[in-house]
C-alpha cells in the first residue's frame, strides 16, 4: 500500500482491479458557503457518490449493448442505446458536478464505478436485440428504483436541490425504460 495525501491506496496488481481502501478518517471536504450543515453535506456527498457509480456503469452497459446488439432490429437498437448512453452522460456531470459543488470529490473513475456499482454485471455474451432489450432494461429498472429512493433520502436530508435532480433524473430513466421495453411487450 502507498500513501498519498492522507488517503491509503491500494496499489493495482496486474489483471485485477483494486479497490480503495478504507480509512478511519472522515472525507476530506472543501470549505465552501453553501449553508447545508457539514455533517449532511458529508451523507449528501457519500450519497451521491453510490449514485454516480450506478450511472457509470449504467452509461457503460448501454454502450456494450448500442456495439453488440445483432438481428432484425438492429438500427433501432442500436441508435435507441446509444441515445439513451448520451443522456446518461449528461446525468453522471450532473450528480458528479453536485458532489462538488457540496464540497466533495466526485469519484468517478471506471474503477471506482465498477466496485461500488449495484447493478448486476452486463451479460457479455449476449447478442440478439431480445436479449439486450432485457438486459437493459433491467440495469435501468435497477438504477431508477435507486434513484427513486435517492429523492427520498435527499429529502429526508433537507437538500431540496438534490432530491430535485434526482427527480428530473428519474423521469428520464422512466421514459428510457419505456423506450426499451416497448421493443418486447407487444410480443408477449
């Protein structure tokens, strides 16, 4: 292990990700004038930090089905995921920028999103659009029902602001869902 800035790091090993290692000290926040007590906005940040891996890996998943996807409805698969990983872009700045703003570090690098995200793995070797209809759909099932609790439990923190952005991202996942699973119901 190696120590930078006051922060314990595990050191990568060749063919395997680490992860960070826990330390005993409270996260290291940045002073800044927003009024939210510091004690929040510490449960805010480690909050949206969990959101902002489930977005990533999200985001990710939709590109390995827009590259993959093979059949009949191919195009329309493939520019329907690709459209919704772009907005997904979107939403990780946005969650990303708002631990910022409450004078955290946003942790989003892939390795980070990879050990902390809770969305169940993408099936790699799936290839034909049913199958990555329901595969999408499921992570997006997945980080919606997340999102939807991250609106309460910002609530619950007195961050109006927060709760707000995961309400205009909930809506969005929602019609994006939508999108997906209309390419199955009519079959069943």
């Amino acid at each position: 292990m190696k120590t930078l800035r006051n922060t314990t790091v595990k050191t990568i090993t060749r063919n395997r990700i680490s992860q960070p290692a826990e330390t005993s000290e409270s996260p290291q926040l940045y002073e800044t004038e927003n009024d939210l007590p510091k004690a929040t906005r510490t449960e805010l940040i480690a909050h949206l930090n969990e959101r902002l891996a489930d977005a990533i890996d999200l985001q990710s998943q939709l590109k390995q089905a827009h590259w993959n996807v093979k059949g009949p409805n191919f195009i329309g698969l493939h520019e329907l995921f690709d459209k919704i990983a772009e907005e997904l872009e979107d939403y990780v700045d946005m969650i990303a920028e708002r631990v910022v703003q409450l004078g955290g570090i946003a942790e989003g690098t892939a390795r980070v999103a990879a050990a902390h995200s809770r969305l169940d793995e993408y099936p790699l070797g799936i290839a034909e659009g049913a199958a990555h209809v329901e595969a999408v759909a499921r992570a997006l099932s997945t980080f919606g029902r997340e999102v939807r609790m991250s609106i309460d439990e910002t609530s619950s923190l007195n961050d109006a602001n927060t709760a707000d952005m995961f309400t205009e991202i909930s809506r969005a996942i929602d019609k994006a869902l939508w999108f997906v699973e209309a390419h199955s119901q009519a079959a069943k």
